[in-house]
C-alpha cells in the first residue's frame, strides 16, 4: 500500500511541507547522495500565480534535502519558446535556492544526453538534460495545475520538464500520454518523492469554451501540500481532491495499469480535504452533482440532448468531447483576444515552421502536425484550441 500525506499550511509553507514529509515517512536518499529538486519552472510569471511551483515550497525542500544529509539541486527546463534565463530571472529561483543552502543549476546550460527505453509502447528513445541522469535522487514539486490536454498537470508530468526542448512537440505528436509514462518509467528508479505544491493552484481551462495553454490561468488559493514516495498515488490523491476520478484520468490510468504505482491501494495521512477545485454554492454544488450524473457514461447519452437544448449547442457530448482533443487540424487552431505586441513565442515554438507572423498575429499553415505546442506557449490565452461546434458554424 502506498502512503500519501495531506496537509493544510494555513501560511506556513515551510512547516507545511516538513510535516507533509514526514507523515509520508519521509524522503528515501542517502547522506551525501546529490539530489535533483524538479519544479515546475514552464515559464516567466511569477511565484504564487498558481503557473509555477511557489517558491517557499521550492525553499522548503532544498531544507529538508539538506537536513536529511543530501546534496539538493534544483533546475527545470521551460515550456517551448520560453527562454530559459528569462524565466529563472523572472521567477527569481536561484536566489532562493542558494539561500536556502542548494545550487540551482541552469539545465538549459547541460549537454544532452539520449537514453534508450526498451519497455516504452512509443518513446523508444529520449533526449534529457545530463543533470537528470547524473543526480542520485530525483523530487517532483510540481504546482497544482489544470491541463487544457491532460486535465492536471502533476508529479508524473511534471518531468517532462527533464527533457530537452526539441522533444516536447515529439512527445505531444506521439500521443503525450505514452510517451510521458515512459519517461516516467525510464525515470522511476530515480524517482523517490513528489511532493505537489497546492499552496495556489490554478484552473486553465474552461469546459464550455475554448482551451487554453497551462501558462496562464486563473489562480485559486488552496493552501494544500500533498506528497509521498509513489508519485502515482500522489496525483491520484490531489486528483481526487479536485473532484476527478483517478481512473478518468488517462495519465494516471497508463501508468498503473503499467505497474509503476497505485491509484487505489492508498493509505491517506493527515487531512481529510473535502473536493476543492472551486468554492461552491448551494446552487453549485447542486449543479456540480447534476453535472456528474448527465456526464457520466451510461447516462450522457440520453441526458445530453435534454441537457443540450436547456444550456445551448456550445453544450459538448461527452463522446465528442473525448474524441476533440484527439482530432487537431489547422482551422481549429486561432487567435482570440489580444496577441501581445513583439512576442514571437508561438512562432518559435513551432519547430516545423508552420506559423508564420502576420500583422494581427500568427498565421497557422496547413502543415500542422496537431501537437498544441503553440497553444501551450502563448502566454495571454490569445492562442486556443476551438470546439468544433464553433469551426464548423
Ligand atoms: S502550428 Fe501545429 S505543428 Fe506548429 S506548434 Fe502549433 S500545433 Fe504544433
Ligand atoms: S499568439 Fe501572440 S501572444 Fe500568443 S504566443 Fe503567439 S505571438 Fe505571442
């Protein structure tokens, strides 16, 4: 069975994440062994958006890495198109870390090194950053985060940010559920602890709307900590806390069913936190309960077509829902809102040269492979994924 901790912080991050720590039964590394910290570093906005991992918790880890004898290093490589110096800079990391006593270690600055992963279903093979590979021990602090493709980005996707950036629109094109399993799978024996910063989270996308990239997004205030050794069943746990089943959640599902941890067989230390993506209503609370019933899968199917003409055709079935995201093409991908004035980040991201700068903002060519790495860059959610229902309209 595995351990995961649940605490509250109330404001006190540092205790918060030693207490969390321990009640997991602490951190598996020997005195001496150097101890790679991953947070989630995707891009330039600051601690406490809910975008990035909080930097007290960043702090708090190097401490106790250090106080249970190890050597903590802390390094990320940003999303695609998010220059690395930029965003440490703009975050303010490496301040933080040596002064907590760690080394923070520009990985953009690493030399590549491709490893093999025989048991991978598609990621075969896999550019990191050395620093991955050379640490003894790696931690997974990722942010409590919504994923407009995942549906939140945790402990387990969190380590994509070990590879180098050219393979990012590699794995979002093979399918990004396989191939970040198998990293983690490549990764696992390294893997000793994930501890998830909820201190704030953040929601990036809208149900009903389009879906935006996981670099902004509206922050909510959760004051949580979840950790534990088997990162599975630490997403698992925050999943469920955010009113997700962790069966629903592909990830998650791949990576049990390929034995690399548990989703069910949990023992849950500390506290007992109610589902709390959103502070609810009465009136959304009913809501929310309504809305499980009429999406679940026996029941869409004959709630739907009632459901759809009480809230409007913007109202998606769940079997076309589940295939959207599947099925990306070029029309579906366009510009909302405002494109930020010199920003070229989305036409960098495409490393296929498939975007090009207009006037208004970019132009989506016909090449595009579908792999979303353009939405997941654009920093003021000018870039979104439309539902078919609008494309087609
Ligand atoms: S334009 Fe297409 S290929 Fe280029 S980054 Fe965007 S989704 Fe990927
Ligand atoms: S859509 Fe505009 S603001 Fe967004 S990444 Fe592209 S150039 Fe930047």
């Amino acid at each position: 069975m595995s351990v995961v901790s649940i605490v509250k912080t109330n404001g006190k991050v540092e205790e918060g994440v030693k207490k969390a720590v321990e009640l997991a039964g602490g951190i598996d590394i020997d005195s001496g062994e150097t101890v790679l910290i991953k947070p989630n570093l995707c891009c330039a906005k600051p601690s406490g958006s809910g975008v990035v991992t909080n930097l007290e918790v960043i702090s708090a880890m190097v401490k106790v890495v250090k106080d249970i004898g190890g050597k903590p290093i802390v390094g990320d490589l940003p999303i695609v198109g998010w220059d690395p110096q930029e965003t440490y800079k703009t975050i303010g990391v490496k301040r933080v870390v040596e002064k907590a006593g760690g080394q923070f270690v520009d990985l953009s600055n690493d030399e590549p090194v491709t490893i093999q992963i025989p048991d991978a279903t598609k990621l075969k093979n896999v550019k990191l950053a050395r620093t991955a590979l050379t640490a003894d021990a790696i931690i997974s602090l990722p942010v409590f985060k919504a994923h407009f493709f995942t549906g939140l980005t945790l402990s387990i996707k969190n380590l994509k940010g070990l590879t180098w950036q050219d393979q990012r629109q590699r794995m979002h094109v093979m399918g990004l559920f396989e191939p970040i399993v198998d990293l983690f799978s490549a990764l696992r024996s390294k893997v000793v602890f994930g501890l998830i910063d909820g201190t704030v989270g953040c929601e990036s996308i809208k149900p009903s709307g389009p879906y935006y990239g996981p670099t902004e997004g509206k922050p909510i205030k959760l004051d949580t900590i979840i950790a534990g050794k088997d990162i599975v069943a630490v997403d698992s746990v925050a999943a469920v806390t955010a009113g997700i089943k962790p069966k629903s959640m592909k990830l998650l599902k791949i990576a049990y069913e390929r034995g690399l941890g548990e989703i069910e067989n949990i023992e849950v230390r500390g506290e007992r936190v109610k589902p709390q993506k959103l502070k609810q209503t009465l009136f959304g609370r009913i809501m929310g309960s309504l809305n499980s019933v009429w999406t679940s899968r026996i029941a869409n199917p004959i709630t739907h077509p009632l459901v759809k003409r009480l809230f409007g055709p913007q109202i998606e079935s769940r079997r076309t829902a589940e295939k959207e995201l599947e099925k990306v093409i070029p029309s579906r991908i366009v510009l909302t809102g405002e494109c930020k004035e010199g920003c070229t980040i989305c036409f960098d991201a495409c490393k296929i040269g498939n975007i090009k700068l207009g006037k208004k903002g970019p132009i989506i060519g016909e090449k595009c492979l579908g792999c979303l790495i353009c939405v997941e860059a654009c920093p003021v959610q000018a870039l979104v994924v439309k539902r078919f229902e609008e494309v087609s309209a």
